[in-house]
C-alpha cells in the first residue's frame, strides 16, 4: 500500500503544485472556477485517453511518439506560461485597480483564465496519465486482496496531491497583494523554464536534439530528483540532478525571453512617454 | 493606432520566438543510424532479462524493451537519460547515443523494487 501511495503521490506532485499556483495567480478573477476546473476535468480525461492509446502513441513517427507528445504538450504550457506573464505585465495593474473598486470578482482577468486552464489540464494530463496506466496495472495484475489495498494505497496518494494544491494556494494567497504579482511572475517565469527544459530532455531522447548532449552535473548525491523534495523543486525551479548542457541552454533561454518580452510589453509608465 | 501598435509589438514577439524554435531544431540533426548494435530486453513477472546486458562503448547503439506482462512499465534510467513507457504486451525501442563505459542502471518505475538492472558498457 504504501509502495502503492509513493508512486502516486510523486508522480501528482507536479499537478497538484501547479494547479495551486494557478489558483493563487488567478484569485479574484471572475470564473476562475470554471476554467481551472475545466482544466483538471479535461486533463483527468486525456490521462486516461492517454492511458488507453499509449501503444498507438509509442508507435507514432517511427518510435518516438511518446517523447514528441510530451514535448509538444509541455511546449504549449511553456507558451501559455510565458503569455500569462506577458499579459499580466500590460494589464496587472488595471486589474489590481479594478479589484480595489470592485471588490473581490474582476472580469478583466478572463482573456489569461484560458491560458491557465490549458496549462492546468497539460500537467494534469502528463502526471496523470501515468498514474492512470499504474493503477490500471494494479487493478488487472494484483492478487484480488492486495489489489484493494494498493488501490488504497493509490487513493491517498491522490488525497494527498490534492493536499499539496491546498498548501500551495494557502501559501501564496497569504502574499500580500501588492507583492503578489512580483512573487508569481518569478515563480510562473521558472515554472516556463523548467518544463521548457524537460521538453529538451525529451526531444534529447527522441534525437531530435543532439546538440550539446553532455552532462553539465551529477547532483543526485546530495538532492535526488526523485526525492520528494527534488520532485518539488523539479517542478517549481526545474531542478535536474543531472541537466544536459542544451536543457541548460534552453533553461537559460526561456527565462530571458520572457523577462524581455514581459519588459517589452510592459504597461507604459503613468506619464506618457514620448515614443 | 495603439491597438495597432501592440499588435505588431506582438507579432515580432512571437516571431522572435518562433525564430529561436526553428534554430533549436534545425541546428540539431538527427543522429544517422549507422549498424547499430542492439541491446534487447525482455520484462516478465516484472523482471528484466538479461538484468545485466552489455553494450559497447563509444558508439551508438538501440534498446529495445519488451514487456511481456500484462500491465504496463515504465522504462526508466536516470543515468541513461530516458524515461518511457511500455505498454503491457508492449514494445520500445530507444536510440541511445554514445556512451563513455561504465555501469548504467535501469529499472521499471512503477516496480522499482524488483526490475533493477545493470547496462555494461564496456
């Protein structure tokens, strides 16, 4: 049972994290419910589609079906991160003004709540989907009584997930507002840089990359990414015990387009420049 | 016109981003697949056979995993670099690239505790 919870609570680490953070980043903004439930139901749903298909998707594009789909979807919460960001930049502040007169529900907001809720349903959808194939491996395989006790095992795990999203939030939510939108920007920014560079480790696995293949570090003797701890800070900065130098790079990369273009689109300052 | 300006702000963004996507992908090439030798592993009743295959060092070469059980695996080697699922009845295959020699451990992540095995590259 216990195996059972460790292996689904891992592997939710990740979603339970990020929907926290996005239900911290979207307070107050009119049908956030919606949309972030939205997002867990439609991620939920492809897991197990997911699940079902998982040999038709190994298959694909000559064997490497899997690392393309995860790169791909992992790529599009990069972009959707990062377009977060961006528009928090230029309109943060109508927000934060809209919120002190309007109370608590702004409307403003919507336009970013989709981008939020792809995001959602991506993590929900690659952590997911692996849980869904474990469990669906106990479920057939166990010995009919120690089936139900790993399926125990699995449904805390889950409770468990869920617990991590609520620490998340009630951690966040108690930023004062006016640093909130720093503190978020930061954390959403390397969020984006992280599953950007798992992204390259699975385009590295596909060959698809092949530049720059070699290990920058071994760092799995201090802090393992398999840890519990390392799994956070795998998902929260992109820890890796052992980052290629392209994830890196990509690393790198991310993090800098992004601080340029959140510049970039910056809401002008109150007295209008002369551009 | 201020409309009109974010928009082109906008579009140079995003084909900025674009840009620097095509580069990753079109500097790197695939690897040519040469004669490659290829390491073949079967997993049933969750265990990997052969637990210690060997692979020849500084050169490319393919896994092949075949999972001979009924439930899904999850092929995994942090050392190796690769992370992959098995379906049950499944089979993968994965390019590895060149490898310096040395002892590469693997196992299925969701049996962790019984499906450890050895790649010797030597």
């Amino acid at each position: 049972m216990l195996g059972a919870l460790i292996i689904v609570f891992r592997e939710v680490i990740e979603a339970g994290l990020i929907v926290g953070i996005a239900m911290a980043v979207t307070r107050g903004i009119h049908g956030r419910g919606y949309y972030i439930s939205g997002g867990v139901a439609v991620g939920v749903f492809g897991a197990c589609l997911v699940g079902a298909f998982i040999n038709t998707i190994s298959g694909a594009f000559e064997g490497v079906g899997q690392e393309l789909f995860n790169a791909g979807i992992l790529c599009v919460a990069v972009i959707m991160l990062a377009w977060h960001n961006i528009w928090m930049a230029r309109h943060g502040r109508e927000i934060a003004v809209e919120m002190r007169e309007a109370g608590e529900a702004v409307r403003t907001g919507a336009s970013t709540l989709m981008g939020l809720a792809v995001v959602v349903a991506v993590a929900v959808l690659r952590e997911g989907s692996e849980v869904a194939l474990f469990l669906y491996g106990i479920l057939i395989a166990s010995a009919p009584g120690s089936a139900m006790s790993l399926l125990v095992g699995g449904i805390i795990g889950l409770a468990l997930g869920a617990f991590v999203t609520a620490l998340t939030y009630g951690g966040l939510v108690r930023i004062p507002s006016r640093y909130l939108f720093g503190v978020t920007s930061v954390l959403i920014a390397l969020l984006a840089a992280g599953l950007a560079s798992q992204a390259v480790a699975f385009l590295e696995q596909a060959d698809v990359i092949t530049l720059l293949p070699d290990q920058l570090w071994d760092s799995s003797g201090i802090l393992s990414d398999t840890s519990i701890l390392g799994r956070v800070l795998h998902t929260l900065i992109g820890y890796s015990d052992h980052p290629s130098a392209m994830e890196a790079v990509i690393y790198v990369a991310t993090l800098a387009v992004i601080a340029l273009l959140m510049k970039l689109f910056a809401h002008p300052a109150p007295a209008p420049s002369a551009r | 016109m201020k409309q009109h300006y974010t928009n082109s702000h906008r579009f140079r963004a995003l084909a900025l981003s674009l840009f620097l996507l095509c580069g990753v992908t079109t500097f790197s090439q695939p690897a040519v697949s040469q004669e490659a030798a290829i390491v073949k592993l079967t997993l049933k009743n969750h265990r990997f056979d052969p637990a210690e295959p060997h692979a020849p060092a500084n050169k490319p070469f393919t896994i092949e995993v075949s999972n001979l059980d009924g439930t899904p695996a999850e092929f995994e080697s942090k050392t190796l670099r690769v992370e992959k699922v098995v379906a049950a009845n499944g089979t993968i295959s994965l390019q590895m690239r060149a490898l310096a020699p040395g002892r590469y451990r693997f196992f299925d992540d969701y049996h962790e505790d019984t499906t450890e095995g050895f790649l010797v590259v030597q």
